[in-house]
C-alpha cells in the first residue's frame, strides 16, 4: 500500500499541475496526471503480468500441436451430422480465435522490454490488452462448443479427444483471467505481488483523490491564512511548487489531526525533492507560523 509520503508527493505533484494549467477542472486532469504519475509502476506490474504469460504461453505450445490435429479429425466427423453445423462453425472459430491468441502473443513478445519510452510503453500495455481480449473471445466461443456438444450425445464420444484438448487450453485462459484481474482471485497466493501492485496504484489514487479534494474545497481558507503570514502574500508571486507544499502542509496543520511537527517534516521533505535550494527554509519558517494559530478546525 502506498505510504503517507508517496500520497503527499502525488498530492503536491497534482496542485501544481492544476496551477500551470490555470486552475484546471481537477476531474479534467486527472486522466492524464494519473496516467502520467503512475507510469513506471504501471509499467512494472504489466512487465511482471508479461513475465507470467510468456511461462503460460510456452505451456500452451504442446497443447496447442494437440488440439490443430485432433480438430481435423473433428471436422470429418461433421460432414455426417450437418444438424450439427454450429459445432462446426464453433471448432472454426476456436480455430481462428486460437491463431489469433499466438499472433497477440508474439507481437507482445517482439516488443522491447527495457524501453521506457512513453510510445514503447503505450505499445506494450495495447499489445497485453489485446492478447486479454481475444483470450475472453476464446474462451467464451471454447464454452459454448462444450456445452454445445451436450444436445449431440451421439456424437460426444466421438469429439471427446478434441474436446479434452480444448478443456485443457481453457485452464491456460483460466490462469490468464487470473493474471489480468489477480484482485478477483484473493486466494491465488502465488499473485499475491500482482495483486498487491494493482491495488497499491489504485489506492495511491484513491487517498489522493480524497486529500486534493479536501484541500481544494479549503483553498480559499488557506490562502487567507498564508496571507496573515507571508508578507505581501499574492499566490501567483511564490513560486508554484512552494505553493502547492504550503497548501497541503496548511491543510494538514489546520484541519486534520496530522501532528503540526509531522505535517512540517514532510513539507520540508517535499521541499527538498521538488523545490529550490530555498524552498526547504520558506516552507518551515511559514508553516512554523501556522502551527501557531489557534483556528484548528
């Protein structure tokens, strides 16, 4: 889960944002600062997603061999049971959809793994997207020729050989569905890293959210006490990321239960990652002044 300073740091990082693009409507901003701000961890946790698939995908190559071969079979077989058609149809769309899944598969393969350029990036989480998407597809058309088979008795021993093979490619989907959504699979303690990275990138934004909200209702507020602090106050003459800090370390002195020294602490943290060489001194000489007043609400 993320910690209370990797919050701050998203929280600073999106008010001064919001400040560039003038006062932006925070809902507008925040696709593409989110997009942005979560990247990199975006990027690792696909990386680990891919490093499962590939094992997955090598697993599916004998299985793969299997079904091809047996589905010829199974189409001789169709040719005596025309009432059988939308079997037939199915085991072709398996056929393709199944084609589909290893040409996903090695255009995601083919792409850098170690480039962290945005466009490279962008490509590899579309790839991954879209060898999810035809494995959904499969799966749904290898359900419906199971089932299918059911209305066939006569015909089920037959198509047992093929239908094993398929039942066998289902459970590679099975674990695949797993690897995209491994929050849906709480009991799977071998994605428990996944799960934990997911879930960490969403509650990051999630506390963020709610700590840039609540700073932004108090805006006004905050400003008017900087103002009783900081002589000839004017937001636009300091500079956009000690305003940002000031903001959110005002906010936290005077309406959370946040201790002031803490709140301090981390502002001066902030100032130090993101600020001047003069911002760590202007951001504890004024907020030191605000955890003196007594307007705590």
């Amino acid at each position: 889960m993320p910690s209370p300073r990797h919050i701050r740091e998203a929280v600073v990082q999106f008010l001064y944002c919001a400040d560039l693009e003038g006062g932006a409507n925070p809902a507008e901003l925040r696709g593409p600062f989110w997009d942005f701000v979560t990247e990199s961890d975006r990027r690792s946790l696909q990386l680990a997603m891919f490093r499962t698939v590939h094992h997955l995908a090598h697993g599916r190559e004998g299985r793969l061999a299997e079904f091809v071969e047996r589905q010829e079979t199974a189409h001789a077989l169709f040719s005596a049971w025309p009432q059988a058609e939308s079997l037939k149809m199915d085991l072709k769309r398996i056929a393709e959809l199944e084609s589909g899944w290893s040409t996903a598969f090695a255009k995601l393969e083919r792409l850098p793994k170690d480039d962290d350029h945005a466009s490279v990036a962008e490509s590899f989480s579309a790839a991954l997207g879209t060898l999810f998407s035809v494995d959904r597809d499969l799966a749904a058309v290898r359900q419906r020729f199971l089932l299918g088979i059911e209305d066939f008795p006569a015909l089920r021993g037959q198509l047992e050989a093929v239908s094993a093979t398929i039942r066998r490619l289902q459970r590679i989907s099975d674990r695949l569905r797993m690897v995209e959504e491994p929050e849906k699979f709480p009991e799977q303690a071998d994605l428990a890293r996944l799960r934990d990275s997911k879930e960490s990138i969403l509650e990051l934004q999630k506390r963020s959210d709610a700590l840039v909200d609540a700073v932004l209702l108090k805006k006004e507020q905050i400003d008017e006490t900087l103002a009783a602090i900081v002589d000839n106050f004017a937001p636009e003459r300091i500079d956009p990321v000690d305003r940002a800090i000031l903001r959110l370390g005002t906010y936290e002195i005077l309406h959370t239960e946040t201790p002031p020294k803490v709140a301090i602490n981390e502002a001066i943290e902030l100032a130090k990652r993101f600020g001047t060489t003069d911002s760590r001194r202007f951001v504890n000489g004024v907020l030191d002044k605000v955890s003196k007043l007594e307007v705590k609400s």
